[in-house]
C-alpha cells in the first residue's frame, strides 16, 4: 500500500466553491476531485511527452 503525504494548499474561494459543486457530481470528495483532476494532467503530459518522441514539455518549447 503507498503511503500518502498530507499537506494544505491556499485555495482562493472561487476555486473552492467551483470544487464543492463539482466533486459531488463526480460522486468524489474535494480532496479526490483534485487528485483525479491532477493525474488527469499527468496523463496529458505523458501522452504529450510520447508525441513528441519522449522530450520533456519545456525543452520543446
């Protein structure tokens, strides 16, 4: 089982009230909607780096 790190981040209120009305109609919590929000942009940028031939986004730019 992978351990998980804790930690808080500073979140305006317009970021957090769009979380409190999206995560429970993903049927997720604040904490889980951001996880799945954050992985889905870490698969973007693997699929990304692959079309590009492996190179990381900021040396092709």
């Amino acid at each position: 089982m992978t351990q998980q790190t804790h930690f808080k981040i500073p979140m305006p209120p317009d970021v957090r009230d769009w979380l409190d009305k999206t995560a429970p109609k993903a049927q997720r919590s604040r904490g889980a909607h951001v996880i799945f929000l954050l992985r889905q942009e870490m698969e973007k940028e693997k699929t990304e780096e692959a079309l590009l031939g492996g190179l990381p986004s900021s040396v092709s730019e």
